[in-house]
C-alpha cells in the first residue's frame, strides 16, 4: 500500500480522466445530463418514503415518529449502500470488460477499482447534498458535524477499492463471482443498519448486523449528519486500521494474480 500512492500521483491525471469518463458516459445522451444525479436521489427517496413512511407505517425508535424524520434516516443507510453496492458489483467485471488494456498496452490496471470507486463517490457526494439540502428544508437546521460525514466515508472507500482489486483479479478465472455479487449486495443491504434499526432486534441476531461492514458506517453517518453528535473515533480508527489491511492483501492478491490475466483473456 505505501507505493500505491506514488502511483496514484504519478497518473492521476489518467485517474481522473478514467473518473470523468465514466461520469459522464453514463448520461450521455439524456436531455439534461449531470442533473439526473440530483434528480435521481429526490426521486428514489420519494419511492422509499412512499413505501416504508406512508404505506408500512415504519418509524425509526427514538425519533419524533414523523415521516421526515424516518426518510432522512433511511435516506442515508441507502446512499451509503448504494455506494459500496456500485463498487461492489461493479467489481468482477473491472478487467474483464477491459481486455485491450491487459493485451495491448502497459497500463496501471489497479487504477480501475480506483475510478470505480470515485466514481461512486462523485455519486455519494451528490446524494448526501440532497440528504444535507432535505435536512435544511424540513427541519430548519444544519449541524456543524455534517462537516465530517467525509471523514465518515473514507474508511469505507478504502474498503470498496480493496473489494474492487480483490474481485476484479477473482473475476477473470472465475466468471461465477459476477452472478454472486448482486444478491451479496442486496443481502447487505436488508442486514444493515440502513433499512432495520439494530436495537430493535433480538440479541441473537444483532451480531449479524454489526458483522456487516456497512453497519458501523451508516450509524455513524447518521450521528453527524441526523442527530449532530461527534462519530466514535475508537471505532473508526479501529475501521480503518482493519479495512487498510484488508487493501494491502487485496493489493498483494490482485499484482500477484495479474500475470495470468493476459493468458486467460
């Protein structure tokens, strides 16, 4: 991991072009463009608060118990997972769908999982101004720990990048894993945080939950954002310790693998 980052400098203009690509090509043709990234988050969020506010009745325990209240917090438990899910299966394809830059070229292929994960990012950080904009709106009031919500997710990216390089060298010998990670990431979803608050479950199942990486993530999101407390810092730093190690193998795995793609693609 301490030489990625001089690599990531040295062609980070490639990165970023890599990012901006993909950004833009995947509104490329419709009538407005980059605004479907704003657009998109008011609308998803109007289909959940439909659904779980006004049809299932569901409220967050220790709220308000207004409809509001619970979209904001079901709001951001689904735009943390829909971030790490687009990593996430995304990922088995990353060389794959790339062959000429195996074959043909001398390219810096740990960069892909890099730009898929900003490109996610760019994403997250559009859903989270809808998030902080709703927050303004509806409860007339902004806290200044929203400020660290970044601090919040940069564990988490260091987690989607290692997920990518790590899947992405999996995916070229073994095409399966590209079937597993759609249900894997709909199951992350329905055993987080984001959907069910931990607390109201029973004691034999909660370990289930906080066994999901998402979890920790979410929670702490809404801490800083929602209720306008100070994340855990223990917790965090302990995060990231684990998931930094968690990208060194990753890392090791992926440039250990990479020699075979060529014969394999």
């Amino acid at each position: 991991m301490s030489q990625l980052l001089p690599r990531v400098l040295q062609y980070r203009s490639l990165l970023a072009e890599l990012t901006k690509r993909e950004i833009l090509g995947r509104y490329r043709g419709a009538a407005i463009g980059l605004l479907w990234s704003l657009i998109s988050p008011f609308l998803m969020l109007m289909v959940y608060t439909l659904a779980f506010g006004y049809i299932l009745k569901s409220r967050w325990p220790g709220t308000s118990g207004s409809t509001t209240d619970f979209a904001l917090i079901l709001f951001t438990g689904l735009i943390i997972h829909g971030f790490f899910a687009e990593c996430l299966t995304r990922a088995p394809n990353l060389v794959l769908s790339n062959p000429s830059y195996v074959k043909r070229v001398v390219f810096p292929l740990e960069l892909l999982a890099c730009s898929t994960m900003l490109t996610a990012l760019f994403h997250l950080g559009m859903n989270a101004l809808v998030l902080i904009l709703l927050k303004w709106v509806w409860h007339g009031e902004l806290f200044w720990h929203t400020l660290l919500l970044p601090v919040v997710i940069a564990p988490l990216a260091i987690l989607a990048v290692a997920v990518g390089w790590f899947l992405s060298a999996l995916g070229v010998y073994l095409r399966d894993i590209g079937q597993i990670v759609g249900v894997l990431a709909a199951a992350m979803l329905f055993l987080s945080s984001a959907i069910v608050p931990v607390d109201s479950l029973p004691e034999s199942y909660r370990w289930v939950f906080y066994a999901n990486p998402l979890t920790m993530i979410i929670d702490q999101a809404r801490e800083v954002v929602i209720w306008g407390r100070m994340p855990d810092w223990s917790a965090l730093g302990l995060y990231t310790a684990c998931v930094t190690m968690l990208g060194a193998l990753a890392l090791a795995v992926f440039r250990r693998m990479r020699g075979g793609f060529g014969d394999v693609l």
